[in-house]
C-alpha cells in the first residue's frame, strides 16, 4: 500500500465527515490542548477517566487513547478497564507512554499495559521507546535525551513483540511496522516550545485511526498532518504562545495542498 499526500488528505477529510469520537483517558496538562485539536482536525473529543464510566465510554468511541503523563492508582485502574473493553470489542487502542524511563513505576506501568491487550499504536519520544525495551535507558523528565534514530532496534522489537505499529517522535518522526518503516520530516523548531505536542499526536493517531484503512497508515497521516499544521503555525508566530493559537487554526484550515506542497516522507529499505 503507497501513502502519499493523496491518501493522508483523504483520511483528513474521512476525519471532517465522519467525526469520530475518540475517548481519552489523558494527562491533566494536556487535556485542553488535545482536546482541542481533535476539534479542530475534525474528530469529537471525549475526556473520561473515572473507572466506573470508562468501559461504557470505549463501547460508543471509535478509538481508545490512553496517556499515563499524571499517573495515579484509580487512573490506572481505569486505563486496564478501559483497555480491556476496547480489545474485546475489536476497537483500536493508541498508547502514550509518558515518561517512561523517567521512574520504575512509569516504566513498568507501561510495560503491565501492553501485556493487558497489545496497543494498535504506541507512540511515544525516543528515550520512552528505549525505555520500555532495556532498564538502562535514561528520561529526562518527559524529554527525550535519545535521538530517534538510536530507538529504532526498540521500536523493531516492539512491533514485532506486540503485533503493533509503533510510532518514535522527534525532530524526525519515524514509523515501523513489521519490515515497514517510514521516515517523516515535517515539523517546526518551535514544536518543541509547547507542552503537550506528542500528546496532541497521540491523540491524533486514535483520530486518524478510526477512519484509516491500516494503523501504519493513520499514524503516518497523524505525524505529517501534525507536522504540517506546525510548519503552517509558524509562518504567523511570535513564539510559543501564538503558535499555539496558529497550529489550533493550521489543523482546522488544513487543504489537500498543504499535502502535496509539503509532505516530506520517505520510505526506507
């Protein structure tokens, strides 16, 4: 299957018709920024995190995204129930795992995750990555201090372990599945400025992925398409803040020549 710029716009417009809901049991720091820009691409955002509601909530979502950045014991109770809904009704399960490395509880929090039901797409920064696969991979706070490219044997045996695509953020984006692997450039120096941008892909996947014809394909389409919006951000940006306010505006006023005057996607052997 090729994607293109073609195919990745398609999807966004699926994204405008279809307006999927997508649940999300996230972090406090990042709720209102994701939420928003599910808004803005098209999808119906809905924050919800008490365990008693969260099995109800996976049965009327199209996609499940689920984001340990503030951790605590009732949140991760409801993750596994939410999980484990979303696995035995066949829906897909986009995972976060916000700082792992960082501290043991994070790490093997992600680790019992996985082994609850295999994600559909774990996305997470290059040292999270490498975090979940060896115990001497340092997390600067939620920061990566590995680069991409050295996460990609990780991201390999991920895949290949839990039958899932996974997806390494950055200055480049990568994402591998099985012997696919696709290399993404897109992006904008201030990206990194702003709290909460890998959440906001995160969240972007389960959007792309309830309407996509593979997971490979809608986590490609959601980095590119975050990407983008961030390049068109910029051009009318002051610093962080505004480019906040623009990237909301990018992903809401995005056209398929965005796409194909922009697309930087290379597909590796």
């Amino acid at each position: 299957m090729t994607i293109d710029a073609h195919r990745i716009w398609l999807d966004v417009e699926k994204i405008r018709q279809e307006s999927p809901l997508i649940h999300n049991i996230t972090n406090y720091v990042v709720m209102n920024l994701t939420a928003n820009a599910l808004l803005s691409i098209g999808a119906s955002p809905v924050m919800a995190h008490a365990e008693e509601e969260v099995a109800d909530m996976v049965k009327i979502a199209s996609a499940l995204v689920i984001n340990i950045g503030t951790l605590s014991e009732k949140w991760v109770n409801a993750m596994q129930r939410a999980i484990r809904q979303a696995k035995a009704l066949d829906k897909p399960i986009i995972l976060d795992p916000v700082g792992a490395g960082a501290t043991p509880y994070r790490t093997e929090t992600t680790r019992h995750l996985l082994e609850e039901a295999p994600p559909t797409i774990l996305r997470g920064n290059a040292s999270e990555i490498r975090a979940i696969v060896t115990i001497d991979t340092k997390t600067k706070g939620v920061d990566s201090i590995t680069t991409p490219e050295a996460a990609l044997e990780a991201a390999r045996y991920l895949s290949q372990q839990y039958d899932c695509v996974v997806c390494i953020s950055g200055k480049t984006d990568w994402v591998v599945q099985g012997n696919q692997l696709i290399k993404i450039s897109n992006g904008h120096p201030l990206m990194p400025r702003v709290t909460g941008l890998g959440c906001t892909a995160t969240a972007l996947c389960g959007a792309f992925s309830a309407v996509s014809e593979s997971a490979f394909q809608a986590t490609v389409g959601a980095m590119a398409t975050l990407g983008i919006a961030g390049e068109l951000a910029a051009q009318n940006a002051n610093g962080p803040a505004s480019f906040q306010m623009h990237l909301l505006d990018a992903l809401y006023n995005l056209k398929e020549t965005d796409f194909t005057e922009r697309l930087k996607l290379e597909i590796v052997s």
